[in-house]
C-alpha cells in the first residue's frame, strides 16, 4: 500500500530539528533510516502529518572518544557500525550483533538510534545496549537529559523518548580485550538475516581462571529486552569451566515472559535463553 499523505521536513541541526518537531503539532514521526517506520506507514498503521527526517544531520552520525566512553550518534547507521575502529576495539559485542540484522540493503540505510528507539523485542540491538549499560542521550525542547539503558525500554515498542524528543546519541562503555574481556552474541534464526527468534548478548571479563564481571542481555524474551540477572551473579567470582558456564546458563530463563507466536512457544524461547547464554558465555571466556 502506498503511505497516506504526508509533509515533509529535511533541517540539518539538532536545535532546527527540535523546532520544526514543536511546531508541527500533535501528528509529527520522526524518520531515521525509514527500515521499520516506512513498513508501518505502508500498511497505514501509522499516519504522522509530518515526517521530520534526520539524516541531513551530520552532528547525529558518527563515533567519537569522551573518556572512558564512547558516544555513538543516533543517526550513525548500520553499515558504519560495521566499519568503525573505535566500535572494533571497544565494543565488539556490538559490532557482532550488528552483523546479524537483517541484509546489506537494510544495514546501509538503518540506524543505530532508529533500532534502539523503535525498540522491537525481537530487535538485535536493544539487547547490546542494555547489557553494556549504555546511556541515551536525548534532546528535547528543555535541554538535554540522560537515561540509563535500564530506564529506556519501557515496554512493546515504548521507550522513555516523549513527544517532542530525539534520541542524540548513545555512551557505550570501552570494553577492550586487552583490559581482559570478550564477547559473544549469540542469535537464533531460522534463515540468515531473519529476525531473532531468541539471541543472548554476553560480554565477561576474566582474570586469570575467574570471572569479574559479566554482562548478559536476552533478546526477545519478553516485551522489552532483559538482563540474565540470576546468570550474571552466578558467574561472578567462579572458576570458570563448561560445569560452571552451564550451571550458571541454567538460570538464564530466570524472570523473563516471552511471547507465544508462530516461530516458538515460550516454554522453546525459554530452553533456547539457556542454551544461547551457555554457549555465548563459553565463547566470551575464551573456554
Ligand atoms: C527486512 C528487514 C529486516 C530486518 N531485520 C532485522 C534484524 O534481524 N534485527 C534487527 O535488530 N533489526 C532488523 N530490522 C530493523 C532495522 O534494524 C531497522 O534499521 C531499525 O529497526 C529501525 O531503524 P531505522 O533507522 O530504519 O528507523 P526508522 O524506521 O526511521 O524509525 C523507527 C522508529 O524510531 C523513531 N526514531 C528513529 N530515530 C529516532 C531518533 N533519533 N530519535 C527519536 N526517535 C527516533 C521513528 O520515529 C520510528 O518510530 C529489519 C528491517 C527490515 C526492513
């Protein structure tokens, strides 16, 4: 179907675009890489008057050092996540799990901002930014604010981002290799470059033969991406070895609701959480 009738808005700051948002009345979407906006808008389950498009802002792209983090503009797309040396060296996890969505054509338009505001429960990147502990950074008629990737997702499709806002940019923590950690993501499709059906984002650091710290988001396993809190603990300050990796992935379906629907029924999602964060941790420790 063809989308319904819309105005159209291209600026090129930040601040124009908080303008033409707040004057453009209670019907304005903001467009990013269009990949699940248009879709929608074809199938007339959304209807905005106005379309504010973002990727004429060049201060929304790109990655830069601040620290001890680094800051991923929201309009930075797939396909340079995939090419950056600051995201290689200090975020593999993400650059993996970006590896995985979708096709060539849908990571070259598709953007890092666009995945995690749009929040899909199946989507590959949610789950990343949580178990990084990543910050969002959002503009809105009052100034700036930080949330934490906790306090991001929300629900289905819901984040904290209100009328009027535009997700900025996106702090991910330096996770080096050489400071001791790896990563895996591990996902669960049933063809390449589909949607996941489970997928387990794992980052552990190790000292010598233990765990220090481990990280581990669930993709699709409830409404809103989720930690493997109970595995997390678990794995902490243990000898690590396959008896332990996969007494503590026992625990990875702890707390979660996931979704009944063609693909799996919960119970499934719920064996494949565990298996998926067996072998994601086993392949992050280096075992
Ligand atoms: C065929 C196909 C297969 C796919 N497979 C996968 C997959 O396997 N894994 C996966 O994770 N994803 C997949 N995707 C989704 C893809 O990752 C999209 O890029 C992503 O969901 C949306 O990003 P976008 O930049 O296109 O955002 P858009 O579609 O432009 O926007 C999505 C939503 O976010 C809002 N938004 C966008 N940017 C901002 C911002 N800066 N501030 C505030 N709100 C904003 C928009 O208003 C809209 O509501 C697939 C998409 C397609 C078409």
């Amino acid at each position: 179907m063809i989308p319904a009738a819309f105005d159209y808005a291209r600026p090129t700051t930040v601040d124009e675009a908080l303008q033409v948002i707040a004057d453009g009345g209670d019907d304005v979407k903001i467009l990013a890489g269009g990949q699940s906006l248009i879709p929608v808008m074809r199938l007339r389950l959304a209807a905005p008057e106005l379309l504010v498009d973002l990727t004429r802002v060049e201060e929304l792209r790109g990655v830069r050092e601040e620290g001890h983090q680094l800051v991923v503009g929201a309009m930075t797309t797939h396909a340079d996540v995939l090419a950056d040396p600051l995201l290689a060296r200090y975020a593999p996890l993400l650059v993996q799990a970006t590896g995985t969505v979708a096709d060539r054509q849908v990571r070259r338009r598709g953007t890092f901002g666009g995945a995690l505001a749009h929040a899909d429960p199946a989507g590959d990147l949610p789950a990343v930014a949580l178990a990084l502990d990543a910050e969002f950074v959002i503009a809105g008629p009052g100034g700036r604010r930080t949330v934490a990737a906790a306090d991001f997702f929300l629900d289905y499709l819901t984040t904290a981002l209100v009328d009027g806002e535009i997700l900025v940019g996106i702090a991910l923590p330096k996770l080096a290799a050489d400071d001791g950690w790896g990563v895996r993501y591990e996902k669960f499709n049933r063809v390449a470059q589909a949607w996941s059906i489970v997928a387990v984002a794992a980052a552990v650091r190790r000292e010598g033969g233990r765990i220090t710290e481990a990280r581990i988001g669930l993709t699709n396993m409830g409404p809103t991406p989720l930690r493997a809190s109970a595995t997390e603990a678990a794995l902490v300050g243990v000898d690590v070895s396959l008896e332990t990796v996969t007494a503590a992935a026992a625990q990875a379906a702890a707390g979660t609701s996931p979704s009944n629907d063609l693909n799996a029924q919960a119970d499934y999602r719920q064996h494949l959480a565990q298996v998926l964060t067996r072998r994601a941790v086993t392949a992050a420790a280096g075992l």
